[in-house]
C-alpha cells in the first residue's frame, strides 16, 4: 500500500512537474510575444511621431501659404484699383481732349464744303461752280 502511495505521490509530483513545465515553456513564450509586441510599439510610436511632425510641418507650411495668398490678394485688389484709377484718368484725359478738339473752329476749307449756297437752276449752279476757289491739292 505504501507503494501505491509512494508511486501515486511519485504521479502526482510528475504531473505537477509537467504542470510547471508547460506554464514555465508558455511564460517563455509569452515574454517571447511581449518582446515582439514591445518592438512594434516602439516602432508604431516612432512613425506615428513621424507622422505628427509631417502634420505639424504641413500644418505650418498651410499656413504660411493662406497668409501669402492674402497678401498676394491684397496686392491684387491694390493693382486692381490702381489699374481702374488709371483708366478713370485717362478716360477723363480722353473726354478733355476730345471737348478741346471739337470746341476749336473748323478750318476754312472744311468751312467751304459745309457752306451751300441755295442755287436754283442749271445756269446758277455753272455760275457757282465757276466762281469758287478751287479745293488744295492733297500734301503727300
């Protein structure tokens, strides 16, 4: 009986020791995991710091480009009402010339064109043909 005992005892102690075994092999091979999993973190922290400093970077960069756009929008509306300032001005300039041209007199020959005299008849019209200056020769 004493050996049933003993041998029960010696069954007992080698499943502990199995038991033991198994969970000390798991344990290793957890930690294993834990290793592999740590590196990853570590380089899943470092692309996402990555990542954060290209945002940021990009974040800057939009910025500084929305501040160029309003300046370059500002000196477009500048231009824009120089340009249309401009063109008032010359327009004014064109309308005072042109009002300074056609209040002036009109030449003497331009005077003998628009003149009619009121003729009346055929033998009228030879005489007024004959008795007027003849027009100037054209300047070449």
């Amino acid at each position: 009986m004493q050996f049933k005992i003993i041998a029960a005892a010696l069954i007992v102690i080698t499943a502990l020791l199995g038991a033991i075994g198994f969970v000390w092999q798991q344990t290793r091979v957890m930690g294993q995991k834990m290793e592999t999993l740590d590196q990853t973190i570590g380089t899943l922290q470092q692309s996402l710091k990555s990542a954060n400093g290209t945002i940021i970077t990009l974040q800057q960069q939009n910025a500084e480009r929305a501040q160029q756009q309003a300046t370059l929008r500002q000196a477009l509306e500048r231009s824009q009402s120089d340009a249309n300032q401009r063109i008032q001005k010359l327009k004014a300039l064109q309308d005072e010339q042109l009002n300074a041209w056609s209040s002036q007199p009109l030449p003497n020959p331009i005077k003998r064109l628009r003149q009619r005299p009121s003729i009346r008849g055929a033998n009228a019209y030879r005489h007024y043909l004959r008795d007027t200056e003849p027009l100037p020769a054209l300047a070449q």
